[in-house]
C-alpha cells in the first residue's frame, strides 16, 4: 500500500504508522440508496481503505474519490461538523471515516 498522497507515494511499512481512512466512492445522491417497491432501502456506495503515511498525516487528510482520483487535502483549522452527521432532509453527509489506533474517528 502507498501513501494516498499523489505527490508523496511512500510504501507501507505497518499501517499502523501513519493513517488509514475507509473512505465512499463519491456518488450524487440518488445512487447511494437502492431498494425495489416492497422491501428496505440498501446504501451500495463501495468503500476503499486509503493510506496517509505519518508525514502526510500531520497535515493532510483523505476527503473523498471518484473513479478517476484519490481526493487529498490539507486538513482544516476550522471546527468541521462530526463525520456521521446528517442533513436537514436526512441524508448521510459522511465522505469519510478515519482509523488511527484502533478506533474510527477523527486523527490525533
């Protein structure tokens, strides 16, 4: 695995140094849910694991990607809303999730 980073690219040595993000396919709304007359709405977006290595990690973080390009950007001094919230007509705003240390959340 390398770093998500286009511009960086190192190699993985333990994935726990650095920060690894599980990451949806960004995918306009009406194809996120599918479901047929009679049964459950099922979310199908496909989801990627994407590695920052530590030096990257510091400073940037994985915001989204299409089918095309990996989506980095540096990280926001500014309060971001929590990653899991939804808006007021109750879509799911998450594009991603960050595991560092075991647990889903923001990085250090």
């Amino acid at each position: 695995m390398r770093c998500a980073n286009s511009e960086c690219g190192r190699n993985a040595q333990h994935l726990f140094e650095g920060t690894l993000w599980l990451v949806e396919l960004d995918v306009p709304p009406g194809a996120r849910i599918v479901g047929d007359e009679s049964g459950f709405p099922i979310c199908v977006v496909p989801s990627r694991y994407f590695w920052l290595c530590p030096d990257c990690s510091r400073s940037m973080k994985v915001h989204g990607w299409t089918s095309k390009e990996i989506i980095v950007r540096p990280i926001s001094l500014k309060k971001e809303p929590h990653p899991a919230q939804v808006d007021s007509a109750g879509n799911f705003t998450s594009r991603a999730q960050c595991c560092q240390g075991g647990s889903f959340g923001k990085p250090a």
